[in-house]
C-alpha cells in the first residue's frame, strides 16, 4: 500500500513538474515573440524615418524644380514677347 502511494506521489509530481515546465517554456516564448517583435518595430522605425528624411529632401528638391521652371517659363515668356516685337518692327 505504502509502495503505491509512493508510485502515486512520484506520479503526481512528475506531471507536475511536466506542467510547470510547460508553462515556464511557454511564457518564455511569449516573452521571446515580444522581444522580436519589439526588435521589428525598432528596425520599422528607423526605416520609416529614413523614408521621411528621403521624403522631405525630394519635396525640398521639388519646390526647387518648380521655382526653376517658374522662371525659366517667365523667361520663355519674355523672349517670346521680344521675337514677337521684333517682328512687328520688321513688318
């Protein structure tokens, strides 16, 4: 009877022990998955604002374009005007 409980109680705790390990090992791995998954939003956000700084340069670069070719149109303008006067004088 006594050799029983015995097998019984090292039964018992061996299944314990098997669920607690278990357990431990899972919340492990969920700890793990958050530090990855941390590590992956650090690395997004670098990355995003690398983007941004690319962004905000192109737009600077634009606006440049754009007060370029304002003036490059106004020009265009001007020596049009002048051909045009030109020819009038001619005729």
């Amino acid at each position: 009877m006594i050799d029983q409980l015995i097998a019984l109680g090292g039964w018992i705790v061996s299944v314990i022990t098997t669920i607690v390990t278990f357990m431990v090992a899972r919340h492990k791995r969920h700890d793990n998955d958050i530090v990855i998954m941390q590590e992956r939003i650090v690395d997004l956000l670098a990355k995003n604002d690398r983007f941004i700084d690319e962004i905000v340069e192109l737009r600077k670069e634009n606006a440049t374009l754009k007060a370029n070719l304002a003036q490059m149109q106004e020009e265009l303008n001007m020596l049009r005007r002048r051909v045009q006067q030109h020819k009038n004088v001619k005729k």
